[in-house]
C-alpha cells in the first residue's frame, strides 16, 4: 500500500502534529506500507536520511501530481488543502486526520473553515483526536486518541520535592494565573503550605510571563511559585518526575492534551479542565473539574490532597491509559482504518 501523507508542518518544526506525524509515518513504514510525506516545512538538516520515509518539501504542482498518480491512498495528517487539492481530480481513496477544531478560537467560522468543512465530506473516513472533536466538528468519524513519545516521557521514579507543576504556553486561554491563584489559597491554610513539598512550578514562556511574575511578587508568593522557562527533552522529563500532579487547568477547549499524558507517563498525577479533548487524554486517572472555575479547582485538589487513598485509586489506572496512547498502539488503529479503506 502506498500512502501519500500531508502534514501541513513537519520537522524541523515543533508541536503536536509535527510529533504526531512522524510518529505515524515511521510506523506506517514498519507496518510494510510506502509512505511519502509532503509538507510546507523547510529544512537543511541532513539527519532527515535518518527517516524510514521520503520526505517532500513545498512540492510545484508537477510534484504534487505525480505524488498522486503514484499514490494508493491520500491521508492528511489534519486537513491540507492548499497541498492535497489535486485529490480534486485524482479521487484517490482519501482519510483525513482531525487534530483541532475546524473553526476559529472564539468557536466562529470563517471561509477557509467552511471550505474545509466541505472537503471533510468529500474523504472516506475522517478519524477525530478526541469525542469532543468528533461532537463538535464531524459525528460519523472514528476516535482515536493521541500518542505520546512513550520512549522520552518516563517515571524515573526520583525523589519527588514539590506538588504541582505546570507546562504549557503562559498565556490566559492555559490557565496559568488559576494555578497562581490555588498556590494562594492553599498558602492561607496551616495543613497545606507546611507540607514538604508545598509548591508550584510553571514551565514555558508566553505572553503573560511577566504578568504572572509580577502577580507571585504581589501576592508574596515567591518561596511557593517558581518558573523555569522553556524545558525540553531529558531536562523537562527530569522536572516533571520531581512532581506529584501536572495542572492543566486549561480555558479554552482543547482539542486533546497531550500534555496530560506526557506528565502522566512522568509520574505526575493530570488534574484538568473539563472542556475538549482534555477528558480523553486523562480518561480515569486523573482529575477533572470545572472548566475556568476557580473554586471547584481548588475544591478537587484540596480532597485529593486530603484522601490518599483516593490518589492511590487514580494513579493504578496509569498503566493501562498510558498503554492506550503508546505510539505502536494508536499507530495500529490509524493504519487499520487506513487499510480498511484501501481494501
């Protein structure tokens, strides 16, 4: 089977489908189909030898149309029409991808999000990265959720020093203010600021940066509020393993999360909000409150902190969520659903 795999962006390029694709290309490649990938992404790196798969970069349209003549099936890793157009005249069997919302961040749409609508109609088979994608967006696709790097994210089982942290861009929509704003509360309460490892890490940078610094110094919060800037790789693994509960008290709906299994795969117990796809990524193990309300926030952590027994319930079911999103695993689904349509 010879699949023609768009990816809008691709590496060198960072963020969640950047990751996804190549993770689901290189399995493709190991499952025993040929896969191209084209993209809009450029790049010098001479290391792109080290992928199992061809890798085409802003193809002129004689490209394009021979990609699709030599193609058995087009699938797009989230909707690329301004590469997979010609699909128009060549009717390939066709599965699409959805990773976000079809829609702008305020939930209206403009032209290119109607035009994409359209074009979901015209695929075989659309997969969806969460059940709130799918309600929201397209209800006959199929579900499949994210996988995370199993092979970077792991418990090192080290010490742990502090309770929460944080990853994310600092911006309003993540809700990083809120957990400022539960480092506070928490700090009026004897039984919670005098345990040992009372305090909150932020990770990432963002346009609120400063503000948030400037709003730990006004509340008096500096020996319980640190920020470490952008982490990545084995440093950022490092970090999240010294904590016992990732934050993700997100106020936009997110479409997935990946975030919240990468912690988990840390050792961090996800505690999310519950709009979007966020409900996926945790599934049972972890907590979920109230998106953008402050008090069920606290309200949830402050029995959780309470109730280790209750902890100890949610953390037994990491092992088989995270065996879920492992690559080889959410792999598998993809191209089943890929090959299904072939055959």
């Amino acid at each position: 089977m010879k699949i023609l795999f768009f990816s809008y962006k691709f590496f060198p390029d960072v963020g969640g489908i950047e990751v996804n694709s190549e993770i689901l290309a290189n399995y493709f490649v190991e499952f025993g189909a040929d896969v191209k990938l084209v993209t809009t992404s450029s790049s010098d790196d001479v290391n792109e030898e080290n992928f199992l798969f061809q890798v085409y970069r802003n193809p002129n349209i004689s490209q394009l149309f021979k990609l699709f003549n030599w193609a058995d099936i087009v699938y797009e890793n989230n909707p690329c029409l301004s590469l997979a157009y010609p699909q128009i005249f060549f009717r390939k069997k066709h599965v699409i991808a959805l990773r976000t919302w079809v829609s702008r961040l305020d939930g209206s749409q403009a032209l290119p999000d109607k035009l994409k609508k359209k074009w979901l109609l015209k695929a075989d088979k659309i997969i969806a990265v969460s059940e709130e994608v799918r309600l929201r967006t397209f209800k006959d696709a199929v579900v499949i959720g994210n996988p995370y790097r199993a092979s970077l994210f792991v418990n090192l089982n080290i010490q742990k020093t502090r309770d929460f942290v944080f990853l994310g861009r600092v911006v309003s929509d993540k809700g990083a203010d809120m957990c400022i704003e539960l480092i506070r509360k928490f700090s009026t309460e004897d039984n919670f600021k005098n345990r040992r490892s009372f305090g909150l890490t932020i990770i990432g940078e963002g346009e609120d940066l400063i503000k948030l610094k400037a709003l730990v110094n006004k509340l008096g919060l500096k020996d319980y509020v640190r920020f470490t800037g952008i982490l990545r790789g084995e440093e950022l693994v490092k970090e999240l393993n010294k904590h016992f509960y990732l934050l993700a008290p997100s106020r936009w709906r997110e479409p997935f999360g990946n975030v919240a299994l990468e912690g988990m795969a840390s050792g961090c117990l996800p505690i999310v909000s519950d709009g979007g796809g966020l409900v996926d990524a945790v599934g049972n193990a972890g907590i979920i409150f109230k998106r953008n309300n402050d008090q069920d926030f606290y309200e949830k952590i402050s029995y959780l902190l309470q109730n280790s027994d209750y902890e100890n319930e949610v953390r037994a079911n990491f092992t088989n969520h995270l065996e879920n999103h492992k690559p080889q695993n959410v792999a598998k689904r993809y191209y089943q659903v890929i090959k299904d349509v072939y055959e």
